[in-house]
C-alpha cells in the first residue's frame, strides 16, 4: 500500500514547477501567442537563480550565517530578470518582426537548455568539484523554510503546511491569473487580443502591448517553477540536464485543463502524483516500474485526443492562437 502521508507532499511538490508552467502559458497563449519556448524559458529561471545564489553563497566567509532576505531576494531576482528576457526575446521575434512561433519557440528551448548547461557547467568546474553538480544548500534552506508550526500540527501540517513560500505562491498566482482573465476589464480585451486581434485592434486595444505583456510576465511565472524545482525540490542541486521533461508537460497540461488556470492547480498535482508514482509502488521489477513511469504521458495524449473530439467552446484554444497579426491587413 501507498504512504499517502510521504506520498501526497512529494506529489505536491513535484505539481508546482508544472503549475507554473501551465499557468505562464496559459496566460501567453490566452493573448494568442503559443510560445513552445517554455521548457527553456523554465530552464534559464533555474540557471539565473542558479548563478545568483553561487555568488551570494561564495561572497560569505561563512554560509551558516547567510541573510534568508537576501537568500531568497538575489536568487529570485535573478531567476525573474533571466525568464523576462527569454519572454522578451520571444515577443521581439514573433510580435515585432513576426517570425513563426513554432520555430521561435523550439528555437528558444534549444537555446534554454544550452544556456543553462553552459553557465551550469561553468560552475561546476569553477567550484572543482569531482561530482557534475552544485549544492546550494544554504540558499535552498531559505526557499524551503517550513511554516514553524507546521511539525506540531500532525498529518494536517504534513500534508498541507509542509512546503516552501514559492510553493504557495504558484497556486495563489494561478488563481489570481485565472480571477484576471475572466472577470476583470484586462482580462477581457487580453482574451479579445487572443481571439481576434483586427477587431480588438479596431476597438482601440493595443495588440502589440498586451502581447508582449502577457507573454513576458507569463514567462517570469514559468521561469519561477524552475526555480521552483531546483531550489526547494532538488534541495538546491543544479546538475545539468536535470530538469526533464518538465517543461513540455506543463504545455501539454495547458490543454488538459482547458486554459483555465484555476483548474490547473489541481491537473498539476494529478500528474504531479502519476509522475512519482512509480516510486511508490510496491514492485522490484523494472520492466513494471517502466510502466508505470509512462502513465503520465499515456493520461496526456489520452485527454488531448478527448478535448480534441469536443466541439464546445470553452474547449477550444483561442481562435488567433499561433498566428501572426498584419495590421495592414485590418
């Protein structure tokens, strides 16, 4: 039987590099930008927040007496300026010069990846450690600080007051981002730039902006679940090509959840769960233990082929989604 008190948390842990993922592309794709840039755009946060902390951390005589303010302030900073120049790249070449997006978004993720390999590699051997990684475990001990009352509080506090502060912000950002787009003024023109960008243009929206604005800050949110990931959920070890495949899930789990973010909190602790679940499972042999590492994948390509049969239209993503927009040609 499964341990759900060990297995829930680390489930939960495993959702939010996903939610916030999910939740910068829905936003970007919601203003009719499809950056598949995500999966790098989350790998140069983790990298930027990365390098932030090993100066930090090597700027000390001692790192026991590290500032948690500045602990938790110059790694995010770093992580939040890193992802706004990926979105900003991307919007640069899609918005201004209207390149493809589904090359400029691949082309991204390429670039993240090496990015992050490169600057990673770089400190591993400015450290001259014999083991490809680095522990930041002063700095990850700042993002992971637990709520103090949260051990006192038996199963409740296990399950529900375990995790670190960018664990709670990913879910109260994805309400927030989901509260935004449906009921607020901002949210309305945004979804009317997603849908049709000539008549929100004609009704005296700027397109331009709220392209480059949702695709940006979509991009900070995306770039705080990789550093998310590695600064709480990897204890503060960088080693490269660690991060998976992470990225591409939370695109496939914008489908999933029909581009509302709000329901995403939840998708993402479903495949949070199924992506561990081999872990937990009471089998020595590898072949089962393969299986059951493949139920997130076979759960996604399963709920896109049902969404994809649905006619309604809520389901639907939205109807300029990809596509460049000429003004020239309103």
């Amino acid at each position: 039987m499964i341990n759900w008190v060990s297995f829930i948390p680390r489930a939960i842990m495993q959702s939010i590099p996903l939610l916030c993922g999910s939740t910068g592309e829905t936003l970007t794709e919601k203003s009719g930008n499809l950056n598949l840039g995500i999966p790098g755009i989350m790998y140069v946060g983790a990298i930027s927040g990365v390098i932030g902390a090993f100066f930090y951390e090597n700027s000390l005589a001692d790192t026991s007496q590290i500032n948690p303010v500045l602990g938790v302030l110059i790694p995010l900073l770093c992580c939040i300026l890193g992802s706004f120049l990926m979105g900003l790249i991307y919007c640069f070449l899609t918005v201004t010069l209207r390149a493809d997006q589904n090359v400029t978004g691949l082309a991204l993720t390429t670039f993240g990846v090496g990015f992050g390999n490169f600057f990673g590699g770089s400190l591993i051997k400015l450290t001259g450690s014999s083991i490809p990684s680095i522990a930041l475990s002063a700095t990850s001990k700042c993002f992971s600080a637990r709520l103090p009352f949260a051990g006192k509080t038996g199963v409740f506090g296990k399950v529900v007051l375990s995790y670190g502060f960018l664990a709670y912000a990913a879910i109260v950002i994805a309400f927030v981002v989901a509260y935004i787009i449906k009921y607020t003024r901002i949210g309305l023109q945004l979804r009317a730039v997603g849908e049709n960008p000539a008549t929100a243009d004609a009704a005296g929206i700027n397109v331009v902006k709220y392209k480059y604005v949702a695709t940006c800050i979509g991009s900070i949110i995306a770039g705080l679940g990789g550093l998310y990931y590695i600064m709480d959920y990897a204890a503060g070890v960088w080693s490269n090509d660690g991060f998976g495949d992470r990225g591409w899930l939370a695109i496939a789990l914008v489908i999933f959840t029909v581009w509302r973010p709000n329901v995403g909190v939840f998708a993402s602790m479903l495949f949070g769960a199924l992506y561990i679940l081999y872990l937990f499972m009471p089998s020595s042999n590898l072949a089962v233990k393969e299986l059951y590492k493949m139920i997130p994948y076979v759960v996604t390509i399963i709920v896109l082929i049902l969404i994809s049969m649905r006619n309604k239209k809520e389901s639907q993503p939205p109807a300029s989604l990809g596509r460049p927009y000429f003004r020239e040609d309103r």
